[in-house]
C-alpha cells in the first residue's frame, strides 16, 4: 500500500510462498489510523475480507476473482 500523493509504502507485509495471501488480513489491517484504501491482490477478494477493510473504515481496491459471484 503506498500513498498515491507522496508515492511513499505506508505499510508492507511479506509473508512465504505456502502461506495463502488472504491469512495475512490481520497483518494488513493493523493501523492506528486506517488508509483512505487498501489496495491488494485477487487472494484479499473474498467477501469476509472486503468487509472488514470496510469495517476498518477504508475502501479495498481489489480486483474480482474471475470465479468469484457477484454480490
């Protein structure tokens, strides 16, 4: 995630190859003082997860799984 006006990561969490990107939710959401947006890759797409960035008071920036049912 980065700061789109200063162009400065803000937050970064690096997890290994074998562990599915959508276990590191908690990592991604532990601000202070939650981001306008997270932007984050298709695995972060779930529908739990998108409403807990919501929750957080951001907005996910993710793009949809090619499976995924609209909602």
């Amino acid at each position: 995630m980065h700061d789109t006006f200063c162009k400065l990561v803000l937050h970064l969490a690096i997890s290994g190859g074998q562990l599915h990107d959508g276990k590191m939710i908690d990592c991604i959401l532990n601000w202070s003082k939650p981001p306008l947006a997270i932007v984050a890759d298709k695995a972060y797409g779930s529908a739990r997860i998108r409403r807990e960035i919501k929750d957080e008071g951001a907005l996910p920036v993710i793009p949809a799984k090619a499976n995924a049912n609209p909602s």
